[in-house]
C-alpha cells in the first residue's frame, strides 16, 4: 500500500493508458485479449517489483551531465525517427532512387536510430560499457529478463492463443541467427540501450519516478510509427498501435530501472514474439 501511494501519479498515468487500449481491444471485438493485456501489465510490474527486492542492484546508475546527455539522446532520437521515416517513404514509392540521396538517409538511421551516435558520444566521455547498461551481474538478472518474456508467452497461450507468432516470426527472421542479429540486437538492443540511456538522465533531472520510464517508452512507441504507417495501414490506426505498445515497452523500462542493466529487458524484448501486444 505505500508502494502504491508513493508512485500514485504514475500509477493512475498507465492506467489511463491501459484502460484506452482495452476500450480499443474491446472494439474491435477482442474482450478476452484486451483483458489479457491489461491484467499483465500489471502482474508483470509487481513480479518485477517483489523479485528484484530480494536482489537490488549493487550501484545507481552514475551520469556526468544529465540535463546534457537527455537532451542530445532525446534529439538523436526524433532525428533517428525522421530518418526512419525518410526511408520507409522512399521504400514505399517504389521509384528507383539514386544511392547519393539513399547513403545519408541509411547513415542517419544508422548513427541516429540505432542508435550509435549516442553510443559514441557517451563512450567518448569516459563511460565505461557497464555505466552504459551492459551488465551481466548477477546472472540471476538475465534469468528474470526470461521470466519477463515467458510471462508474456504464458498471458499470450492464454488470452490470444491465436496471435502468437513465434513460428512465423522465426522462419521470417532467417532461424536462430536471424533472431539474434535483428531480434536481440536490431531491436532489443538498440531499443533498451536508448530507452535506459533517456529514462536514466530524465529520472536525474526532473526526479519523477515512473514519469521516466512513460517518456522514454512514449518516444519509443512513437518512433514505430514510420514503420507500421508505411506498411499500408492508416494513419489512425496506427496511432492507436503506437499507444497499444506502450504498456509492455513500460513493463521492458521497469525492468531496466530495476535492474539497472539493459540485459534482462534486451532478451524479454528481442526474444518477443508472441504478438500479444499487437491488436
């Protein structure tokens, strides 16, 4: 209870969140997934909150210059999502487009969505990788990244039986090493490295618990817009699939902000393929 009533503005921030996609699941005729969903996350936080209790991490996360360092992630960001949009415009035309204006535009989504600019920067400043998020202690942390990703698996079975992709979305990966290299690393790895880098200087300088980690996910979520809008689906629709995956990309955060490593919430993301926050 006092749990609750210390993080009470967060709290009722997701919920609100929570209960627009499962009106949203309950529209589209899919009451038993929309209740799946909200249940989890909220099972998922508390699981998450007990187990790492009994194994709180040993040091903070340390940061040079936060107010700094969360501007130029937050600007590397929405620079890695124009040009994410860039490129899935010019995919979509299917004109052929000459390589002096495709180079700048997979440089930008290379160094700014990836993302390794920020990368760079920070290791230029004397972090080490573990400062960074990277780190592997205690191997009790990895073990809970897939208890997180089996939980998903298990309210998937459960709740949308029939959206779990993990064959389809293996074979289309290539196998293992294709889930690895653009799975784990495209976009487990590059995703919670931003989202721990973001939510980590945010925390520091406006010191909103929780507020953290709903920015760093908004962002995030936003920035698949390119992707989802210019496979052909409209752009309400699309909006509303950008605030649907907030509450597990949340659910990965918590688990960063626990932990204080990016490894656990790198394998529950990479490893997801189980489709349940997909409508």
């Amino acid at each position: 209870m006092t749990e609750i009533k210390k993080h009470i503005n967060i709290l009722l921030a997701m919920t609100l969140i929570n209960i627009f996609v499962l009106l949203n699941f309950i529209s589209e005729g899919k009451l038993k997934h929309g209740i799946g969903y909200f249940v989890f996350f909220y099972v998922a936080v508390i699981a998450i909150h007990f187990l790492t209790n009994r194994f709180p991490p040993k040091k903070n996360v340390e940061v040079k210059e936060p107010k700094k360092e969360l501007l130029l992630v937050v600007l590397f960001s929405l620079l890695g999502g124009l040009f994410l949009t860039l490129n899935f415009y010019l995919n979509s035309t299917n004109e052929q487009i000459g390589f002096l204006i495709r180079l700048p535009i997979l440089l930008g989504v290379l160094v700014f969505a990836f993302p390794v600019g920020i990368a760079i920067y920070l290791l230029s400043k004397k972090y080490k990788i573990a400062q960074l998020g990277l780190k592997f202690k205690p191997i009790l942390y990895l073990l809970l990244g897939v208890f997180v990703w089996g939980l998903t698996g298990l309210f998937a079975y459960v709740f949308n039986k029939s959206g779990i992709i993990l064959v389809e979305g293996y074979e289309e990966l290539g196998g293992l090493t294709g889930l690895f290299l653009q799975g784990v690393i495209g976009a487990g790895l590059v995703e919670e490295f931003s989202r721990f880098i973001m939510q980590s200087r945010f925390e520091k300088v406006f010191k909103l618990f929780g507020f953290n980690i709903l920015f760093a996910t908004a962002i995030w979520a936003f920035i698949h817009f390119p992707v989802t809008y210019f496979k052909g689906t409209d752009f309400s629709d699309t909006l509303v699939y950008c605030i649907q995956i907030i509450p597990i990309g949340f659910i990965w955060g918590y688990l960063t902000h626990r932990t204080k490593s990016i490894v656990p919430s790198t394998i529950a993301h990479g490893l997801n393929l189980w489709g349940f926050q997909n409508g």
